[in-house]
C-alpha cells in the first residue's frame, strides 16, 4: 500500500470538483460503490496523484488562505488557529473551546476537532451500521458521517466556507466582507489563475472557491493523512510495541474490556488503514463542562446560543448542545432519539490533542479512561455540579434523553466496568502509537507527550544529535 493510493482515494472522499486542476486518472474501480461503504470491492487505482510535496495550485492558495490571519475580523485569526499542526490540527491550547469573534473574546460552542484523516469522512446519512462486536449484531440505519461533531456540513468544501463568516469565530458579516479581504491578499493572483478573475464579482462563488482551495489543500497534503504513526511501522513489521503498548492493543480490541473498537474501528476498509472511527454517531454521557461559559445558568446567553433547556424546568438547564438534534444543527430537531449523539472521532494523533470530547471537559487520556470505565459504576467521579459537587447521571443531557445514552458496546456499561486501571493505563500508552510521524530508523525521536510517559522519574533527555 503506497502513498500514491491514499492521495488518491482522499480526491474522492472529498469529492473535489477539480478535474481541471487536479490531475488524477479515472479509477479502475469494479465496484462504483464509495471505498467507505462496508463490504466495498476494493479500487485498483493507477498511480497518478500527485507526488508528495506537490500541491496543485488550487491547493497551494488553499494552504495560503489556511494560514492566513487576514481573512479574519480581528485580523489575529486563521483556520490553523484553531487547527495547528503541531497539535494534529486540533487546537493548540488545553482550553475546551476557542476564542473567536472580531475582538476574539467570545467563546466558541465546541472543541475543535482535529482535521487528519478528515478528508476520508463519508457524506452524512441515516442509513450507517454499526460494526458488530461483544455479542452485539451490527445494527442498520444508524447516522454516519458529514463534518463538524454533529455531521451537519456536506463536505470539506462547504465546512471550510464557514468559520470566515461565523460571528465567534473569524466573523466577518458575509461573502462581500471576506473577498474584499481577499482582494488584499499577495496571492490573489495564485487564486484568480485557478478560479478566474471574473468570480470576484461574485462574493458567493468566491467564498465557495475558497471553500474548494481549502479542501484540496486538507485533501492533498500528506501531513493531513500521513499514516505513518507507530502503530502503523508496527502494521507494516517496521517495528515491535512495547508490552505495555501491545496489552493496551489487545484491551482496546477486546470485547469483554475495552470494546472500543466497535466504534473506534481498528482495521483498515475499502484499501484504507485503520481510521479509529467509523464515522457513526453515539451518545456517551459527557459531563457537562462549565468551562464553557453557556454552560452555567447564570450566563446570559448571546444572540448565538438558544435557551433550549429554559422551558424543561429543573434539573435541566438553560442551554444543552445535543449534537444531531440540535441547536447547531436544525433538521434533525424532531428526532429525538438522536439527542446527544455525536461523531466518533478518529484516535489518530489523539495524544497530542489538548482537550478531549465535542466539549473539551478532559485534558488527559487518563481521565478519559476512567471515565469509560466508571461512567456508571462511580458516577459522582465524573458529573458535577459548578461548585464540584457530585451531580446527577448525564448531567449534559436533559432528563429526558438520558434513555438515549448508549445502551450496548459502551465500555463503563451498568452491567460491568470492565477496565481495570492497569487496562486503562495500557490502552492510553497503545493510543499513544497513533501519533504520526514515527520514523523506525529513529525511534527516539518519536513526539512522546507528557501524558504518555510512564508513571515515574522522567526518561533521560534524547541523545545530541551528531
Ligand atoms: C475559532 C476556532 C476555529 C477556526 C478559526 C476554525 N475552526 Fe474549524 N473547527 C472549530 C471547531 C470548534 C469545530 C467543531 C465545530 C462543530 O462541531 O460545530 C471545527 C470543525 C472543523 C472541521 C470538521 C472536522 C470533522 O472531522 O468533522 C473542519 C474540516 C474544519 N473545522 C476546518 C476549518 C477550516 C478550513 C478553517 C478555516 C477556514 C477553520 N476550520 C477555522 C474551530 C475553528
Ligand atoms: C459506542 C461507541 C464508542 C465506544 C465503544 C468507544 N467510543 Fe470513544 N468516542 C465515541 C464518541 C461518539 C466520541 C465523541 C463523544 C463526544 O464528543 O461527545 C468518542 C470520543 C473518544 C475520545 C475523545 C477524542 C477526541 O478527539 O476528543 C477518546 C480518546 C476515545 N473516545 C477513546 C475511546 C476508547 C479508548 C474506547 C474504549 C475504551 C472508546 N473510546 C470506546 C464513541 C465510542
């Protein structure tokens, strides 16, 4: 499996309508079905993307936009803000949710997401199955797929339209405001030689070419989608797991322990390596973070945040964010079995994440651990009240929809905890290989953040370089 077949299936996973400028043969595929859709015939794909390193041009301005502060209200803001390489283009900072708007004092609603491996996200459907695991039969017409926590966007093009004309993040009031910035910006040229000079007179199809640039750049460059971690030397044989990291794999695969697998897929499809989600939807209980501002009933809500939990009376509060069913998605209102379910997330990169779940209420895979664990068993742990006293069961969930929280496959399941801490602990340091960028001629190079260090002295500095 080479990198020319990756860079090829991403083109189609994001569904980029740039045959013009992208140069990729059409698939010899015997199956027109997506590389996605369990059960798939595998694409043989001829060798035609380009090579790594190259960026097409429309992908080139789009990694120019990506970066560049300009484009926002308070001109401090960009999308690699929020979504930093050095963080697998998650949020650089521990805090649950940025800071955004034209003075960038306002609070955003969710944790932003990493964006690697993104590109290989299906479109959104109600028709997803699950994977079966633990005596569990897989189960049909489950949601799947679509961008953002809730799976509300198309595609990566339409996703990357939004945060320029979002009012807590980089605000500005339409698609007149942000290409009249763009008409500043030294690559102009770069982006009216793809794009035409004409759509400028068009604020609309501007914007949604930016949209497209951006998404060829997440597409194309392989520092979205390197599949080059630990784990994936050791799928290759280019190298062992520790012990500890080989236990941590085999908790995380089994049923009886972790079961994470059943939603955090740890085998490839479709021709692809392991992606650590399947892109369905699922309620898990989180605890509701007061680190978010909304969250507290004494905030007074701005104009962007509904008081949908005001008419529920107590213990519901003022305002809950339910993923599918709402309030940043709205077709799905109605349907509220689905209220509080969100995407899973890839766990590739996971460990250089800052802060973890759709609301950033963990900073530590420990703590995410524990909380599988002993979601049910030691339930005071995790829900709190404000003043950190022990709170009722699912407290980021109106009573009502408690029915919904994942009945079957959830580790932490009334019936039986089932991690004991040193599984725990195993599984964190197995999540710890998924971090890109291992390189087996030089292991000790490997980024090996703090929360992924062993328990005790800390390990002698890295030889110099010589
Ligand atoms: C102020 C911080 C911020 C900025 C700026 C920002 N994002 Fe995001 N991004 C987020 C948050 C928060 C989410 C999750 C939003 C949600 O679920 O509603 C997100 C979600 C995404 C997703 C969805 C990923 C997935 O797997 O579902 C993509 C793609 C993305 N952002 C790309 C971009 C691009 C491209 C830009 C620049 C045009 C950008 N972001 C600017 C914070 C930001
Ligand atoms: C029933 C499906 C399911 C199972 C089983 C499951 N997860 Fe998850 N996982 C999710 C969903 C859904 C989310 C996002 C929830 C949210 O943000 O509210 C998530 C989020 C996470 C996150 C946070 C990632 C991030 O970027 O914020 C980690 C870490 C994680 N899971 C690890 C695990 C581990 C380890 C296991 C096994 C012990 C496991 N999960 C089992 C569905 C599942």
């Amino acid at each position: 499996m080479g990198k020319v077949r990756w860079g090829y299936r991403l083109a189609i996973a994001a569904g980029l309508s740039m045959g013009a400028v992208v140069a990729i043969a059409a698939p010899t595929c015997s199956s027109t079905a997506s590389p996605f859709a369990k059960g798939a015939t595998t694409c043989v794909t001829p060798a035609a993307a380009p090579a790594a390193g190259t960026l097409s041009p429309a992908a080139a301005v789009g990694n120019q936009m990506f970066h560049d502060t300009a484009l926002s209200a308070s001109g401090r803001q960009s999308c690699a803000t929020c979504h930093s390489a050095a963080t697998g283009f998650s949020a650089p900072n521990p805090a649950p949710v940025p800071l955004g708007g034209a003075g960038l004092n306002l609070q955003g609603l969710r944790n932003a997401p990493s964006l690697t491996y993104a590109a290989f996200t299906p479109g959104f459907s109600l028709t997803g199955t699950t994977t079966a695991s633990a005596g569990q039969p897989a189960r049909p017409n489950i949601p799947l797929g679509g961008m953002m926590h809730d799976g509300r966007l198309a595609s990566l093009a339409v996703q990357a339209t939004m945060p320029f004309i979002t009012s807590f993040e980089m605000a500005n009031t339409g698609s007149a405001q942000v290409t009249q910035r763009l008409k500043a910006r030294p690559y102009l040229a770069q982006f009216t030689a793809v794009y035409g000079t004409a759509i400028l007179n068009n604020p609309d199809a501007t914007l949604a070419a930016m949209g497209q640039a951006i998404a060829a750049y997440e597409t194309e460059d392989p520092a979205f989608h390197a599949f080059n971690s630990k784990f994936d030397a050791f799928m290759k044989g280019q190298t062992t797991l520790t012990a500890q990291e080989t236990a941590g794999m085999q908790a995380f695969n089994n049923p009886g322990k972790g079961n994470c697998l059943a939603c955090h897929a740890s085998v490839g499809a479709g021709g692809l390596p392991a992606l650590f989600t399947d892109h369905t939807f699922h309620v898990i209980g989180v605890p509701r973070n007061y680190g978010i501002a909304y969250n507290l009933d004494t905030t007074s809500l701005p104009s962007f945040v509904p008081e949908n939990g005001i008419g529920l009376g107590a213990p519901n509060h003022n305002y809950y964010d339910m993923g599918l069913c709402g309030p940043l998605r709205t077709d799905l209102a109605t349907s509220t079995q689905y209220c509080g379910s969100f995407k899973v997330p890839t766990l590739r990169n996971v460990a250089i994440k800052q802060a973890y779940f759709h609301n950033g209420v963990f900073n530590d895979l420990h703590q995410v651990l524990g909380f599988y664990a002993t979601r049910n068993s030691q339930p005071g742990r995790w829900y709190k009240t404000p003043t950190g006293a022990p709170d009722i069961l699912y407290n980021d969930l109106p009573v009502a929809y408690d029915r919904n929280v994942e009945p079957v496959n959830a580790p932490g399941h009334p019936i039986a905890p089932n991690l004991s801490p040193t599984d725990s602990d195993n599984i964190v340091s197995f999540l710890c290989t998924l971090t890109d960028g291992y390189d087996p001629q030089n292991p000790a190079a490997y980024r090996v953040p703090p929360q992924c260090r062993p328990a005790g002295p800390p390990p002698p500095p890295p030889p110099p370089p010589h």
